[in-house]
C-alpha cells in the first residue's frame, strides 16, 4: 500500500517567490463547497435507474412467492 502524501501541503518558507503586499491567503473570496454526502449520490440518475431495477426485480419475486406459489 502506498502511503498517502499530507492533505494541506506544506507551508512555504518566507520569500519564496510573490511579494507578499497584494497576496491574498489563499481560498480568500472562493465560495465554500457544499459537503457531497449520501443524498447526493443518491440523486445521480444511472444509480436511481439501477436501484428501480432491482427494486422491482425484488417486487416481483415477493409477488410471484405470495400469490403464485401459495396456492
């Protein structure tokens, strides 16, 4: 397995490259992202269309169990 690298990198030391009068930090007047959770991925059509599918794959076993099989 790979070790993974850190995830904010490294600060940089002082007068490596820029002046430091017009700089901003960085992110400054960037909209924050929203947190992309469970909801989100579930609003994603091909998943929707795929868990429809087995929903009724699974609709119709418990139908065909019930009433075909019951009698």
């Amino acid at each position: 397995m790979t070790p993974r690298g850190p995830l904010v990198p490294a600060p940089r030391p002082p007068g490596s490259g820029g002046s430091a009068a017009g700089a901003r930090p960085p992110g400054a007047g960037a909209v924050p992202e929203e947190p992309k959770g469970c909801l989100f991925a579930l609003s994603q059509p091909p998943l929707m269309i795929f868990l429809a599918v087995i929903g009724g794959l699974l609709m119709m076993g418990a139908v065909h169990d019930l009433f075909l099989l019951g009698r």
